[in-house]
C-alpha cells in the first residue's frame, strides 16, 4: 500500500465532521466541501510534522480552522446588510452528517440556520474561537495552541462572541443551547404535512393560518426578500406568481436539512411533465405554528440528495 493510501485510510473517516467544522465557519456547503479537501491537501504536505502529540482528529481540526480563516480573509464581504441573510447561505444536507452522534459534531440547535447566520456576525477569529470553545467544547489552551493566540485572549473574544451570538439571534431563541434530540416532534411533523397540503391544494388561505404573524421569512440565494411578517411574505408569494390556481400543480416531500424540518417543493407548470424539484423550505416551528421560514433555490444542487423530479 502506497503513502497516500495509508494516509487516505487515516483522515477519510474525519471528512463528514470536517464539513460540519467547516459549514459553521463558512455557511456554505459547497465552500465547506472544498476547505475539507484543502484541509486534507494541507495535511498531507504537513504529514512529517504530525508527531502524535495531539490526537489526528485535533490536528486535522486545526488544520481545517486554519485553511477556513485563510478563506474567510480573502471573501468580501462578510455580511451585505445588517438587516439582510447572508448571500452565500447554503443549507446542510443530512445525509452528509457524520454516523458519530458526537453532539459537538452534530448537535441540531448548532444546525439550524438561526444559530448558522448568527454565527457569522462575528469576526473570522472570534468566530473560529467560538465555535472551539463553544460548540466542540474545547478548553482554552487547546483554542489558543490552535490559533496561536494566548489564553487570555481566548478567553476575551469568546465573552465578546457570546453576546454578539445572543443578539443576532431571534428572540424566541436566546438559548442556544436546546434539549439534544435529532426527532422531529409530532408538532413539527403535522406542520411540514399541513405546509406541503397547502401547495398542492393552491390554498393560499391555508398556508396563511400556518405562519406567525411575526414570521422571518427569506428565499435565497436573493437576498432582498427578507420579510419579517406573515403578510409581507404572503404578499411576495402572490406578487412573485408562486400562487396560480389552475396554473401550477405542486408536490412535496417532507425532509429534514440543517436538522431541520423541511419540505422539498416540486412543480409542473404547463411545458412539462413532470414534478420538478423547485425549493426546499427549512421550518422552525413555534407551538405549532411557522417563526422562521427560510427558502432555499435547489435547482442543480444534486448534493441535497433530493430526488430531482416526481
């Protein structure tokens, strides 16, 4: 067996986790994707260095938050409006999680694109020191060995992420820090149901009785359709022609992306003929009720793993 073998056999196993790191600095999957390959072209050219003094997963995690901070210096800007979701916002496909139920790895309130967006209001290294600290749980010295940087200073920049990180965040969610459970509640599942029923019936008045009346709503990657209310996202459906009755028959599945409830949404309009894949949505769901609803453009994103027509 060659090196390259014998190193592949190494680092393969870490690749999911790895995208999970990597997502959470990044928000997009694809950018994800290639920082974990670079993460492995970068250990590669490092292997004579790896003395075993730290465990290969830690090293490789290192790795990763390095080559993400290198990415993050070159790509401007980082946030296009204070007011407005981040352009590059991908969602994570579940299938890609890693088989490990390490909840540092996996934890579904560190998913949710809430949490994600969130995140990305910090700064490249604040935000590299939250997540060590924060979400993977690493102590200090470790964060700081990493990122070169002192413990105090560690330690400083994680109080001041930790307040930008509860700012961002709705107000329904100041705790980040959810029951660990990767299930969709009954309430979730009969709101995603109820969601999909609505689009296949054309029942605008149905999907309406679904949303909050403080609802977020955005349909990227466009990112000037934030809405911030039930009826202004209503409105943008019917003035954006998503509502014909008698011109578009729609179909769904129900699906769970970011760790989140979600319906994959197809249409046929009248010059085909079949279901094409058209949008996820990704639900946060409130005693029954959609607070945060967040559309996403699929087309030609086979990585979802979503069937591209029914």
């Amino acid at each position: 067996m060659t090196d390259a073998a014998r190193f592949a056999l190494l680092v393969e196993p870490h690749r999911r986790e790895l995208q999970v790191h990597c997502y959470r600095m990044l928000a997009n999957f694809e950018d994800a994707q290639d920082l974990t390959q670079e993460t492995f072209l970068r250990a590669w050219h490092k292997r004579e260095s790896f003395r075993g003094h730290a465990a290969l997963r830690t090293w490789l995690y290192r790795i990763a938050t390095n080559a993400c901070l290198d990415f993050l210096d070159k790509r401007k800007p980082e946030l296009p409006g204070e007011d407005l979701e981040l352009p590059y916002l991908q969602p994570f496909p579940d299938r890609m999680l890693p088989e490990d139920p390490q909840e540092s790895v996996v934890a579904r309130e560190t998913l949710e694109l809430a949490f994600i967006v969130a995140v990305q209001h910090l700064p490249p290294r604040q935000r590299a020191v939250f997540i060590l600290r924060d979400v993977l749980g690493w102590p200090a010295p470790k964060a700081a060995e990493t990122l070169e940087l002192t413990v105090a200073s560690v330690t400083s920049a994680l109080q001041r992420a930790r307040v930008t990180v509860r700012e961002q965040l709705p107000d329904r969610r100041l705790d980040w820090r959810s029951p660990a459970t990767h299930e969709l509640s009954t309430d979730e599942r009969a709101v995603v149901k109820a969601y999909i029923d609505a689009h296949e019936r054309n029942d605008l008045k149905g999907l309406t009785a679904l949303l909050r009346d403080d609802l977020r709503f955005a349909m990227l990657p466009d990112p000037g359709t934030v809405t911030t209310t039930a009826k202004e996202a209503v409105d943008g459906w019917v003035s954006g022609g998503l509502f014909r009755p008698g011109h578009d028959d729609w179909r769904g599945i129900t699906t769970t992306v970011n760790r989140m409830p979600a319906a994959a949404l197809y249409v046929r309009t009248a010059d085909v003929q079949e279901h094409r894949l058209f949008a996820v949505a990704l639900l946060h769901v409130v005693d029954g009720k959609i607070a945060e609803l967040t559309g996403f453009d699929v087309t030609g994103k086979p990585w979802l793993g979503l069937p591209p027509a029914l």
